[in-house]
C-alpha cells in the first residue's frame, strides 16, 4: 500500500533524542531554544515560541492577544476541529465565513459578510499547504481593527508574494506526526509583536517570568527537549522535502489532467503551495462518488483520505453549542462532500507517484 502519508525518522533524530535522554534535561531547555532560533531563522518572524503541540498553540496565540472573553472570531468550516476547539478553549464564540473551492480558503468577502461589532479577531486556515488569500484579509482586518491569528498548521513554509505564512499576523504551526515539519506532537507561535511574544512565554509557563514569579494566569504548555530533538533535524530537511513534494504534485497534474468531473489542485497566482496535501474533487461530472473513488484506490493499493468529510460545525457537539454560531456556508457544504487527498509526500518514488496516477484514472474509468 502507498500510503497518504509517511512518517521518516533518521539516525540524526535517534541521536538527539539520545543526548536528550543522557543529558538528564527533558524538560524545556536548549534544544527548544534551539528550535525556536532555527524557526525564527528560516522564517519571516521575529518572535518565535515553542509549545507542547498545535492546538495548544491557536489557544496561546488567541490568549496572547488578550481578546476580550465571549467575542466572536470569524473562522473555516473547512478545517480540522482545533481550529474550533482553540476558540472556545479561549473563551471566544466561533463564527464562520465560507470558502474558495480553487484555494479552500477562507474568502476575504465571506468575513466582511460575517463581521459583527462583537467581532474581535479572524483566523484563516491555510489549508493542504497553500496561503490564504492575505494580501486581501490583512487590509480587511485593519480596517475593522480585528487581530489576526494563522492557522498554518499544514502549510510549513508557504508563501504569498514572497513572505511565509505566519509572518502576518500571530501564525500558528503543528509538528504533529505526519505535518511537513513534525516532532510527533508540538507546536510552534511566530508574532513579530514583543508584547505579544512575551505574553506567549508566560502563558506556556504557568504565568511565571521566573521561579515562582507569577504575572498572570497562564498553562503549561511547554515544549519538551525529546519533542524538539526530533524536529530539529527535520528542519534541517524541510526545504528539500518541500522540493519533492512541489516535484510530485507537478507529476501528478501531468498525470492526471483532463478528466471530466475530477477537479484538480491549483496554485494561486502570487503564492507557492508546500503541498502538504494534494487534494482532489470528485464531482457530479465524473458519474461516481469519491467513497466509490477511495474503495477502487485502495483495491490498488493506493491509500488516500477524506480531510474534511464533513463542514466541522455539521456536528450534533457544535450544532447545539452555545459558542458556535451556525449558519449555512453551500461552498464548503459542497466541497466538503467532494475532496479526496491522494499521496503526495516526499518518500514517494516516481515509480510511486506513476502507480497512483494509474490507480485514479483507473478508478475513474478513464485509460
């Protein structure tokens, strides 16, 4: 089986995990400030924040910027459940906009519709791997006096016009497991704000700015010295990983232009996409379903997923929530009943990436 995703772990991770262990230090220490400088050097931030993982980090963001408790932030539907989860964790009421079927983003007229003057903040989720449209939410956020909160949890490394996500407003990146950059769980919270940035270290450490030295109520988010031995090393790959997969989503539109009714990925004008995931659509034109599409990619051998099966507030937990305000969005209704992820990661071989060209075209009947 190809699978949708793949996890590569080298001899440079066992041995700082091993110093790790030997060094008696596994709490947050210098391989975490390692990671946060080596971060804050590859990116566009200035201030950088490690955290135990990625939605520990949309709820530090959210928290650091001090939003007052019960406004909304206008959010995706179309998002993995901590983008919601963070929210209401902070104290904060989700309303959503809609998105862009050719980005899956968060559409900049879809948050001017959904301000209120309860409004506080907005928080795009740059998804698979592409920005958000910010060139357009920045000026619109401005001028309402909304913060702004990324969720580039998939999009390590992606930029529009030349600047990294994440450097916008306060971003916020997972090192899950099968993330683009990972350390199995983690967190990362880029600001180029130092008021910002020092709120984010209290709140990750209880509050303290030194031993029992309390500013304010805080957490304990930290970021263990075993979590960021292992993401060092894969930051040190990062660029070249992105290489392969930009490489493997370039094939796999080659392979697998022209089919009626398969919609395929595209890459805005101004950005560059890290590919996290290379996600289809499978619609009404194609004559099948992409469940009927995912059983005939698996007969072959060809793993794949369904990232969001669902709009995430279609759920009975967020419908009857009293922090989640519900209202129909038909462009992430549709989407959302359509996208098929097929692998596109960077330890998949061109012999790999031809067999799963083959396997979906196969399994749209197409030769």
């Amino acid at each position: 089986m190809i699978p949708i995703s793949s996890v590569a772990i080298g001899t440079e991770e066992e041995e700082l995990v091993l110093q790790v262990l030997r060094s008696g230090r596994l709490a947050q220490g210098p391989m975490v400030e390692k990671l946060e400088s080596e971060f804050r050097a590859w990116s566009d931030a200035e201030h950088v924040i490690a955290v135990s993982n990625g939605t520990v980090s949309l709820v530090a963001a959210l928290e650091a910027l001090q939003l007052p408790r019960g406004t909304e932030v206008v959010t995706s539907p179309f998002t993995f459940v901590a983008t919601v989860n963070a929210i209401l964790e902070a104290g904060l009421v989700v309303r959503f906009g809609d998105i862009d079927p050719a980005d899956f983003a968060l559409t900049p007229e879809s948050v001017e519709a959904a301000v209120t003057e309860r409004t506080s903040a907005v928080m795009p989720v740059h998804l698979y791997g592409q920005a958000a449209d910010m060139t357009r939410l920045m000026p619109l956020a401005e001028a309402r006096g909304l913060a702004v909160v990324e969720d580039a949890a998939q999009a390590h490394g992606a930029k529009i016009d030349g600047r990294r996500v994440g450097s916008f407003g306060v971003g916020s990146f997972s090192l899950y497991a099968t993330k683009n950059l990972m350390s199995g769980e983690g967190g990362l919270v880029t600001t180029n704000d130092a008021a910002v940035a020092d709120r984010l270290r209290l709140i990750r450490n209880q509050g303290m700015r030194a031993r029992y030295q309390y500013e304010l109520a805080g957490h304990n988010f930290r970021m263990t010295e075993l979590q960021a031995a292992v993401a060092l090393p894969q930051l040190s790959r990062l660029e070249a990983g992105t290489k392969r997969r930009v490489e493997n989503a370039r094939r796999l539109t080659e392979g697998l232009a022209g089919i009626p009714g398969l919609v395929l990925p595209a890459v805005a004008e101004g950005r560059e996409h890290v590919w996290h995931q290379y996600t289809v659509r499978i619609t009404e034109e194609s004559g099948t379903t992409r469940e009927k599409v995912a059983d005939r990619l698996t007969e072959s051998g060809v793993g794949s997923g369904f990232y969001y099966p669902r709009p995430v507030y279609d759920y009975d937990c967020y419908r009857d929530h009293p922090g989640v305000i519900v209202e129909d969005h038909p462009v992430t209704e549709r989407v959302s009943r359509e996208v098929i992820s097929l692998p596109v990661h960077p330890a998949l071989s061109d012999g790999d990436v031809d067999t799963v060209v083959r396997a979906v075209r196969g399994a749209l009947d197409v030769d």
